[in-house]
C-alpha cells in the first residue's frame, strides 16, 4: 500500500504519459518535492566496466520533438535496438519533472524535464538493466536542458552530457545562462574521466550561415 501511494506521488510530481509501456524504476525513486539540484546517486557494483579496450560502445543523439505521446517511447526505443546502441541521448522529450523509468522490453530511461509544463527536456535510454545500466555510477537531472550520467570502468570512468541548446532567437540571457550552466557542469567532471557532450546543439553550417551567428 505505501509503495503504491509512493508511486502515485511520483507519478503527480513527474507527469508522463498513461502508456503501459513505461513503468517506473522504484529502486532509484526520486523523492517526493526532491530539487533538480540533487545529483542521484547509485551503488557502484563491482567489476562492472562500460569501456573495454576490445568493446565498441555506441551512441546517439536525437530530437525527438515530443514523447509525450502514447506509443512515441516504444518506436524509439525499437529504433533504439535496430542500430544496437548503447546510450541513446534524446532531446525535447517535454515530459515533466525528472526520475528514471523502465521499458516493457528493458531499456532504463533517465530523464530531466521542466517542472511544471511540456516543454524542452532530456534523457538518456541506456541498453537493458544486466548491461549498461548497472555500470551506472550516478546521473544528474541539472534542468530541463542539461542532464549528465557518470559510467564505471576499470581504466576511466565515463561521464556523458546530453543537452538540448537554446536557438539564436533566444533571449541573450538564456543563453548566457545555459551555456554559463554547462560550463560550470562540465568542470565538476573529473579530469582523468572520458568526457562526452551530445545533444541539440542548434547549429546551420553552410548557405545561409554568412554571419556565422549559430
């Protein structure tokens, strides 16, 4: 019973869509009124290692526009496992508040969304529980522009930033803010870590892009 009351506050805090192809992960459950400014931390389990010198790790990075749509989590996460990722960073996923869910076919799900509307978000889908989720080391819901997650390894932990950038037509103080944010962020990761930034970087190259503004 208290457990199903925790979920139900978790569930009003964190508002997803009604989709039973989503659950949420009660083992890393953020607690009720708990800030984005709390990094969760997880147990490291010992010999779990995410880089290998002989493994190929795979990532990507996409705007997915909305996941707040019923069905839209499960044709990701099938694109997901067509191109045998390991990390998939997603941006604008507009879900709201931040906490970590499980998939019917048992990909994790860590997200960091706006508090209180549908609007911008990231998240990171990791590849099933028994592999690069356990070397989760611990996640940080930043905003709902910035998230990072900390990976365990035997010869260098890995840290990966997945982030969605404001556009040029932004206010000047947004951006300021964000990449002043991102700075700070980054500088906070170990130096002997492997460090990798993703995300919606709003950027044009090419025609167009004369004044080099974006």
């Amino acid at each position: 019973m208290i457990d199903e009351l925790m979920r139900e506050c978790h569930r009003a805090m964190c508002e997803l869509p009604d989709d039973s192809f989503l659950s949420w992960n009660t083992g890393i459950m953020v607690d009720v009124g708990q800030s984005h400014k709390d990094p969760c931390n997880l147990i490291k389990l010992p010999g779990a290692s995410l880089l290998t010198p002989k493994a190929t790790l795979r990532l990507g990075c996409w705007n997915v526009r909305t996941l707040y749509q019923i069905g839209r989590t499960a044709n990701v996460t099938r694109e997901f496992r067509n191109y045998n990722l390991d990390i998939l960073g997603r941006s604008e996923i507009q879900w709201i508040g931040f906490g970590e869910l499980r998939t019917a076919t048992s990909e994790s799900i860590l997200y960091s969304g706006a508090e209180e509307e549908h609007h911008r978000g990231v998240g990171l889908i990791l590849k099933k529980e028994e592999h690069v989720r356990k070397m989760l080391l611990r996640w940080n819901p930043v905003n709902k522009r910035i998230m990072s997650a900390c990976f365990n390894s035997c010869y260098a932990k890995l840290t990966v930033f997945q982030v969605y950038t404001p556009t040029n037509d932004a206010d000047d103080k947004s951006k300021e803010e964000f990449y002043e944010q991102l700075e700070r962020e980054v500088e906070t990761t170990p130096r002997h870590d492997v460090l990798i930034v993703m995300g919606d970087l709003i950027a044009n190259v090419g025609k167009g892009n004369e004044d080099g503004r974006r």
